[in-house]
C-alpha cells in the first residue's frame, strides 16, 4: 500500500535525506547507501514520524562504510 504525503511532507523527507547524504565521506556515498537511507526515511515517516531529527537518525541506520 502507498502512502500519500502532502507536498510539505515530501519537501521534509528530501531536506533529511539531503542532511544524511551530505554528511557521508564520499567513499560512502554509493547508490546503494541513498537507496538504504531512502528506504529508512520513507520507513520510518510510514508510521507517522515527521520530526526531522527522528526521521534523520532512522536514515543513517544499516548504512555501510564502503570497502576498498
């Protein structure tokens, strides 16, 4: 099921994910880490969260430094 959000709450959902994104190393920053921090926003915002710093701390759960 698809949940719908208003244009505000997409708007907030982009600055956190914008805020997790920058705050990687550029080693860290693959596509599959946006898409896990993506994932954890969208996740988290699902069971009603819309405090910025909550949804943010959620984004960078399960992220992985990249090996080289």
């Amino acid at each position: 099921m698809m949940s719908n959000y208003s244009p505000e709450e997409l708007a907030s959902f982009r600055t956190v994910f914008e805020d997790a994104i920058a705050s990687f190393s550029p080693m860290m920053l693959t596509t599959s880490n946006r898409l896990q921090v993506a994932q954890n926003i969208l996740a988290c915002a699902a069971t009603g969260e819309r405090d910025q710093s909550e949804l943010r701390l959620t984004a960078l759960a399960n992220v992985k430094a990249s090996q080289t």
